[in-house]
C-alpha cells in the first residue's frame, strides 16, 4: 500500500509541476512575442514610453527566468525531504531530546514541527536573498538592507515561538484527549484563532514591522474625509505605511474586522499619485469593506479548512500514510505530513480562490467609480501603478487566470469603460 500512496503522490507531483512549469513558459513566450511585435494594449498607448515598456519586459522575463530554477529547486528539496526517509530520522531525534529533557510526548512535537520549519525555512533563504537582494534590486525596486532583512526574519521567528508554538500545542491537545471528534474541535478552535489574528494583525503585529501613521494633513486627506463620511466609512481606519522601508512598489490593501479595519496606503502609492489617484484607490478600497469582501473570503477558508480537517482525520488513523514517507505514526507526524504532501492536491484550488479575488477586484473598481460618478480616475490610477510597478502588461492569459489574484490592468480598465458606456 506505501508504494501506490508514493506513486500516486509522484504522479499527482509531476503533473502540479509540468502544469505550474508549462504556464511559466506559456507566459515567458507571450511576453518575448508581444514585446518583439512592440504589442502594447490600447490602454497603455501613450501612458508609458518606449523604454519603461522595455523595462517591463525586462522585469518580467528576468522573474520568469528565475522561476524556472526555483520552481526546480524547491520540488527538489521537498521530494528530497519526503522520499528520503529523513523525516523519520528527524521525528526519532526529536523523541530522544524530548525525553532527555523530560518534554513528554508533547515536546516531541513541537520539536518536531519546529526542525522542519528551520528545514525549509533555511534551504528557501538563496532564493529569497537572491530574488530580494539580486533581481529586485537590479530593477531599483529593493530598498531592504541585509540588517533590515535579518531583523525581520528574527522577528518572524519570535511571532513563531510566542503564537505559532502554544497554538500549535492546541490543536496537538485536541487530538490527543478528544477522541474521533478531535478533527471539529480543531476546526471550531482554528476558526476563532483565525478570527483573532485578523482582528490583532492589523494592531498588534503590523506595527512591529512597518510604520502606520493616520494620512497627513492636506487636500487628500480633506477629500478622503469627505468621501468616507459619504460611504460611512469609520474614518480613523485610514492610514499611511512606510513600505518605503523595504521597497518601492507600491500597493493599498484593505484588511480587518469590525473595529480592527483599515485601510492602508503604502507612501511609495501616495507620493506617484495625483490627489485624484489616490481618491479613487481609496474609494477602491472602501469598496471591498463596503460588500463584506474579507468576510466572504473568509466563509470561503473557513469551507476549505473543515473538508482539510475531516481528510487529515482520516489520515491520522492510517498507518500506511506515514509509514509511504518513513514516518512512524503520530498526530505531529500527520500534521507535518498533511502539510507536505497537500501541495499537488490544494495547487487546483488557488485558481478557483484568485477567480473569487479577481470578481471582488471588479466589484470594487466599480464602486469606486460609481461612486466618484467618473471612471477615469481609478482607470489613471491602475495604468500609474501599472506602469510605476513595471507590472507585467501582456501576461499569457492561462498564467493570469491561474496565478493573478488581481485582474491584470487592461481587464479592469476595460470593465470600468464597460460601465461607463452603460451608465
Ligand atoms: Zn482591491
């Protein structure tokens, strides 16, 4: 029974990975076409020059390049650490330092846990540092030092130990005293932890790493006000980030619940816009909070993470699950595992999730501009980013609908001309 579970796992691996590596290459393709025919979409004629464009291409050819290589890499490190039996090994010296240290069975798992983390942590770090301190910074986007990049991953850690480790003890917990049910007492615990972290992020843990400051005085901010009080819009829910700390693109998001909402402007948008610009990004914005966005995303997860539950309680009780990748049975193991192994089967849901994102993307392009009773702001504002960003502008569209959380920029322009024509 091992070797079928190992097979259909290599089967199922080789297909994620011919379908991710294939888009990779589809994508490369149609930017090297579009870009030797100079094929620049309507939207964009005349809003960048000659050599912004070349530069775009550049950007997108140079990450698509490097794809191919970590794409390579990281299914190497993950089948290496599956299919070697090293996880089993990994599990055994746990057991042994737990019981040196009288951690218990418990200590055993979290030790556990805590290795493969550092596992994977460590051999991602020469694609990281590469793609941050090699291709970003090529392009004149990084501004991150090495001195910043450590302290933040120090600080990751830290979060890990002080919320990862007692919430990992948990669930750990739960399946150990709560028999055959555990899997819903997780559930309903995870969904309340998940609650909480979205509600404490925004406060608590954000802050840590970046700067937020309320907007400044001036006209954007009057405007704003303005605006907000017309959507209702609780105002003190908008802020400024220093995103300029670590790198010059630039971004908005919305995030948070009920008190805890926000949102949030990087300086790097609000300096390369105009006060119209920024009015629309910001009426973009409030559109997600206005339609219940996060919420719905949210119910979406929360689907998601009850059909994982039931599986992985299936599976705990399974011996030839663990015994296919050298692991003696154990609820830490399962854990572990589940998470490995679920990349080719999870991989299929992310386009269904980004078609989700892309719709509440053309929800909120459309509230901003009926809002504003004009599209032409919040068209300017995607072709500024756009351009700023030196965003990809002829994506192959198989890789934009698989990948692209964000419909690309000649999408949403031409559903706000849409609306327009019909208003
Ligand atoms: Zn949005």
């Amino acid at each position: 029974m091992e070797q079928v579970i190992v097979t259909i796992f290599l089967a199922l691996f080789a297909l994620q990975f011919a379908i991710e590596f294939g888009l990779n290459e589809l994508n490369l393709r149609q930017v090297a076409i579009s870009a030797a025919q100079k094929a620049i979409p309507d939207a964009f004629r005349g809003k960048i020059d000659a050599q912004d464009y070349a530069k775009s291409v550049d950007y997108t050819l140079t990450n698509g390049r490097f794809h191919r290589w970590s794409e390579i890499y990281g299914s190497t490190i993950l089948l290496l650490v599956l299919l070697s039996g090293s996880l089993g090994v990994v599990d055994q010296w746990a057991g042994q330092w737990a019981e040196s240290s009288a951690l218990g069975r418990y200590g055993q798992g979290i030790i556990f846990c805590c290795a493969v983390a550092v596992i994977f942590t460590v051999t991602g770090l020469p694609t990281e540092l590469y793609s941050t301190f090699g291709i970003e910074a090529k392009f004149g986007f990084n501004k991150t030092t090495l001195g910043l990049y450590f302290s933040d991953k120090i600080k990751g850690l830290i979060l890990s130990l002080v919320i990862g480790v007692p919430f990992l003890l948990v669930v750990l917990w739960l399946m150990e005293i709560m028999g055959s049910t555990w899997w819903l007492w997780a559930f309903a615990f995870i969904s309340l932890f998940q609650l909480l972290m979205i509600v404490i992020f925004p406060t608590f843990i954000a802050p840590w790493f970046n700067k937020f400051e309320p907007l400044k005085e001036g006209e954007l901010r009057e405007r704003i006000l303005a605006l907000a009080e017309q959507i209702g819009f609780q105002t003190s829910g908008i802020y400024s980030m220093d995103g300029s700390k670590r790198s010059a693109h630039s971004n908005a998001y919305f995030t948070g619940i009920g008190k805890a909402k926000r949102i949030v402007l990087f300086d790097t948008l609000i300096e390369q816009m105009t006060t119209t610009q920024g009015l629309a990004v910001l009426a973009h914005e409030m559109g997600h909070y206005k339609m219940k966005h996060i919420r719905r995303m949210l119910l979406v997860q929360t689907v998601f993470l009850f059909a994982g539950l039931y599986i992985l309680s299936l599976l705990v009780a399974y011996p030839p699950f663990f015994a296919a990748f050298g692991l003696a049975p154990s609820n830490h193991g399962a854990l572990v595992l589940f998470t490995l192994v679920s990349g080719p089967f999870t991989f299929y849901l992310a386009p269904l999730m980004n078609r989700l994102s892309r719709k509440h993307e053309y929800e909120a392009d459309r509230f901003a501009a009926l809002t504003l009773r004009d599209g032409k702001p919040m068209e300017e504002a995607l072709i500024n980013l756009t351009v700023k960003n030196l965003s990809n502008l002829t994506p192959h569209p198989w890789y934009s609908a698989y990948h692209y959380s964000h419909p690309t920029a000649v999408e949403r322009i031409e559903a706000i001309r849409r609306l327009a024509a019909f208003s």
